[in-house]
C-alpha cells in the first residue's frame, strides 16, 4: 500500500520516520533480516534463511507496495533501517476479508524506545484506511517484551498453537494468538 511517512520522535529524543519499504531499500532489509533472525529466537527464521536475491527481494516490496491491502513499513533511524513491520489480510472471501495479521521485528539495539508502538500505530491507522476490523498477530511463548508491547496496545490472548516452532536442538515452544478489534 502506498501511504505517506511519518515522522515520531523516540523515547531518547531521537527522530524515526515511519516509511513505505519499497525497493529501493531492497538490500537494507535483506541485511536487516539477517541481523534480526540471528538476534532472536522469536522469529520465524534463521539468519541463513534469509537467503533472497536482491532483484527476488524488489519484486516482493515492489509487490506489497502495490497490493491496496497490505503494508510494510520501515523504521529508520538515524538513517538506518532499525525496525520493519506489516499487515496483510488473510484474503479476499467475505467470510474472513475483514481480518488481517501483523509481524513485527526490531533490532535488538533500538528496543525499548517505543519504535513498536509507533509502528503498531500507525499500522492499526492505515488497516482501518483499508477497511480491516480485526488485526491478529501471534508471538513465541516466552516473548515477554511482545507480550507486553501487544498488550498495552489493546490486543487480546485468543489461543495457542502448541509446539510451532521447532528449533534445530529438537525442542518446541508454542505460539501466542492475540486479537485486536480495529473499530471500538
């Protein structure tokens, strides 16, 4: 989705603007994947994962930015891609195109200094310019820092799915599903 940056002003005084990731910072978020998949359990991959072609990396943000009902947004700070975040619906059929999913990673550095509800802010702003009523999210069992982002954000504990993640030393954690109604 095409939508203007925003500019917030961090817990440390600092300026962050809240950007469109289109594909020109095609090679920024390759590097960012990498560091944030090798900085955390939580997330979905590993670092050698995160193996995109800088032109494959393009086409998908080319994409996204064109697609009228998702978004991924950029955090940069100092001029530095520090946080990414987005939302896509869950699909076109009537039943369920009034849903849509949220994923967030920060570096670990730039934690605490509100870049997450900056993002999550503004992301709920734009879902609703969409037409979205409901954002789901799941995160690690485990992840407090989420947790209480998540939470004071207004979203619900709605589930669990047990033993999601698998790690390569064998073991499991579960996901957390939370829920947050868009129009109250």
């Amino acid at each position: 989705m095409k939508f203007e940056s925003k500019t917030v002003v961090l817990k440390d005084n600092r300026e962050c603007i809240l950007a469109p990731t289109t594909s020109q910072y095609a090679q920024e978020m390759i590097d960012f994947l990498k560091q944030v998949s090798s900085e955390s359990e939580f997330l979905l991959r590993y670092p050698d994962e995160v193996n995109f072609t800088l032109e494959f990396e393009q086409q998908i943000l080319d994409r996204i930015y064109e697609d009228e009902h998702s978004v991924m947004m950029l955090a940069i700070v100092d001029g530095k891609a520090v946080g990414n975040c987005s939302i896509n619906g869950l699909g076109f059929k009537r039943k369920i195109r009034h849903r849509c999913t949220l994923a967030i990673a920060i570096k670990e550095e730039f934690c605490g200094l509100g870049i997450g509800t900056h993002m999550i802010e503004y992301l709920i702003e734009l879902a609703k310019k969409i037409g979205f009523e409901i954002m789901e999210l799941e995160y690690v069992d485990g992840n407090n820092k989420a947790k209480a982002l998540y939470t004071k954000m207004g979203f619900v504990e709605t589930g669990k799915r047990i033993k999601s993640m698998k790690y390569d030393d064998g073991t499991y954690k579960d996901e957390i599903l939370m829920s947050k109604i868009l129009n109250e």
